[in-house]
C-alpha cells in the first residue's frame, strides 16, 4: 500500500479546506438567496402557518426586500441549521427569521393537522376540528371563548398552556396582529408550535418588556428584530460591565414576577445563548418559547390550597434547570426568576453554559474585601436553603451591595 509522506498529506489537507472555503465564500457572496423560497416560507402549509403579515417583505418585487446574509442565505446551510434561524437585513437593520421548531417537530405536528399531506389547505375542516378538541368552546364564526380542553398542555407540551386561563388566552388572541378570516387558525398554529410571536406581541418591547420586536410572519417563518451577540460573549467583559449586566438580570427577574399586567411570567430555560446586549448594554431575552405563564387574578379568584404563600423554587439538579410547573400554578408568587438568574447565570456554580464560574466571576480584590456581604448575598439568592427563606431578600441586597460597588468605582 503507498502512503503520502506527512508533509505531502498536510498539503492536500491544506488545499482541500482552502478550496471548501472558497466556495463556501462563493455561495455567500454570489449563491441565490432562499429568502424567497417557497421551500422556507412553506406558504403553502397555509393557514396551519404563522400568517402572512410580513411576505411583503421577502417579495422580490418590493423595493425594499429582506436580504439574508452569511450562511443563512445558502440553502445546504438547512441540513445543519438545526434551530431553524436565519440572520439579515431588512432597509438597512439587522433580523432575525425563525421557523421556531426543528424538522422533526413540524413532521410530527402535520401528521396531526395535515395527515401526512405535504400541503394543509384541503384540510381546514379537519384542522377546524382539531381546534375544537383544543377549544371546545369555539364559536363557529371564529370568534372564541378560548377555554382549553383539559389535557391540552399533555398533547402539546407548551409552557404557555401549562397553567391554563382564558383571560390569557384572550389576552394572547386581542394581542395577536393578523387580520385576515383565517387569523384563528394562525393564532391557533402559533399557540400549539411556539408561542414565542404572540408573547411578543401580547408583552411588546415599547411597553418596556425584555423580548425583542416582533416584525411579523410569511408562512411559517417569523421575522425579529435582531438584538446582538448573546450574553455567552461578555463572560471576559470588565467587572463593571458585567455587573451592570447582572442587575439588569435581576431587573428582569422582577419584572417578570410582578408586574402590573397581573401575569407572572417565569423562564423555564435559562441559557447565556437565550439572552442578548444590544448595542446599548441592554439585556433581553431573545428565546421566549418557555416561558410558563401564571393568571394572578385567577388564582385570587379559585384560591387553591396555599396559594399566598411564597413558593420557593427547589434545587432539582445541580446543572440544569428544574422546576415544578404545579407549584407555579399553584402559588401567587414564587422566587423562581431570582433561581433562574443567580443560579442560572451568576453564581460560581453557574449551570448555563458558556459562562464558566458565573457572570460575576473574577470579583476585583478590593471589591470582595470592601463588600465581603456580597459573595453572601450571591450565594444566598442562588440557594436560600440555609436560612430557610425565599430568595427575594438575598437578591433586593445582592442589588443593593453591587449598586454600592459600582457607585464606589465611580468615585475612585
């Protein structure tokens, strides 16, 4: 058998990676964007899709069309793009274009709704069937009482339906932006795949919430807006960039508990890679899909046993994230937020990855030795179970005493 000599072989290595990244280079550069592919938008899955508010957009007739940049406009990209994102520019701005399920999802849900067919519009009876087993109460005009069937949140497993209320569903529904006949069955489709575009419209970003704009959708695509690199890229920022970061965690951590809309809101998968920093140094959450939803007013209301007591997030695993979904239904406040973001994102034992040691790794000597109280603080909003308390306490004076430090820095 003839073998290469090491040096030969490291050369047709060399020139095989070289002559792949050109033509990857190649098909960016001048490669036929798939924006307009009917294969992406799956237009034709209408109306079990997302609407058609936005096509206008991605309609090579317009004057401004939305232009896809870097891999996402190379359509091999699909067989490795697993999330389903997409990344480019629209008059000028940065975006985002989701399918907002994987491959394999889709072809499990159509097989429900479309039953097997590749296009679902010969199958609107059938779907408007399969929304009455979801809506029993829904009116024959379109217009719905929203009430969920029972096992609705079993079938499909969607935190938004874990803890069922119909002044949320109508919420989500008087929130949600299409206007056509078939806006139901859009609203419908975005409820039972991901939610992510109806909580963005219901809690927008011009109202002060944490999520990105939503722009709008062509068949089963959505269009964001696009924030910027996620939280994963400022683990070696400076001590006071991250510790502004920090508090606006646990900003969002309040906000998301209590606020005036009466819902709480509680992250259920926490990641460095589902947050973003905008140019700005602002913080949002870009992946809204899991997010349980709780009716504080509803639960005024049924007063299930121990509803007013504080819910205390457990420690389920030690690197992940856990949580109990009857408890947070079950409980006008719970402490999870303030568990997602310290133990999630800041203490030294941090679970998300990307951030090894917590977003406040590395504290500066004369920080830990001015506010020793800190660390104490961290530790305790990340696990309270030593004093047997919540973590509200902890996490106000964890604020509090970084609040100070940064004060502190500024006058040295």
């Amino acid at each position: 058998m003839r073998l290469f000599p090491p040096a030969r072989l490291e050369y047709c290595v060399f020139i095989i990676v070289l002559w792949c990244a050109l033509v990857t280079i190649v098909f960016i550069l001048y490669g036929e964007d798939q924006v307009q592919s009917k294969t992406l938008q799956e237009t034709t899955k209408c109306p079990v899709c997302f609407g058609d508010t936005s096509c206008f957009m991605l309609h090579s007739s317009n004057m401004h069309v939305v232009k896809l940049t870097g891999l996402s406009k190379v359509s091999l990209f699909n067989y490795i793009n697993v999330k389903n994102v997409f990344y480019g520019k629209y008059k000028g701005s940065d975006i985002v274009l989701k399918k907002l399920a994987h491959d394999a999802e889709f072809r499990q849900f159509d097989q429900l709704v479309c039953n097997g067919s590749l296009r679902c519009q010969p199958r609107v009876h059938f779907y408007r069937g399969l929304l009455r087993t979801v809506f029993p109460e829904l009116a024959a005009d379109g217009s719905a009482a929203l009430a969920l069937a029972p096992d609705v949140s079993a079938r499909f497993e969607r935190e938004q339906l874990t803890c069922p209320s119909r002044r949320f569903l109508k919420f989500l529904y008087d929130a949600f932006s299409g206007q056509s006949e078939l806006r139901f069955y859009h609203f419908a489709t975005m409820l039972l795949v991901n939610a992510e575009p109806l909580m963005l419209q219901a809690f927008p970003q011009s109202h002060g919430w944490p999520f990105p704009r939503y722009l709008g959708a062509c068949g089963r695509l959505v269009l964001e807006q696009y924030i910027g690199p996620t939280l994963a890229r400022y683990h070696g920022a400076s001590w006071r960039q991250r510790v502004e970061l920090a508090l606006q965690l646990l900003e969002i951590a309040e906000m998301l508990t209590s606020n005036d809309y009466d819902f709480n809101l509680y992250l259920t998968d926490v990641t460095a890679e589902n947050l973003a920093v905008d140019s700005e140094g602002r913080v949002f959450i870009v992946d809204v899909e899991d997010v349980v939803v709780v009716d504080r007013q509803q639960l005024m209301r049924d007063q299930p046993p121990g509803w007013n007591r504080t819910h205390v997030a457990p420690i389920l695993c030690a690197d992940c994230m856990g949580y109990e979904a009857d408890e947070l239904c079950g409980h006008l406040v719970s402490d999870h937020n303030y568990f997602a973001m310290c133990k999630g994102l800041l203490a030294p034992d941090a679970f998300a990855r990307g951030l090894p040691g917590g977003l406040l790794h590395s504290v500066p000597e004369l920080v830990s030795s001015t506010h020793p109280e800190l660390a104490d603080w961290l530790r305790l909003c990340a696990d309270p179970t030593a004093t047997g308390g919540s973590r509200f306490g902890p996490a106000a004076e964890l604020r509090h005493a970084l609040n100070r430090a940064l004060a502190e820095e500024g006058t040295d």
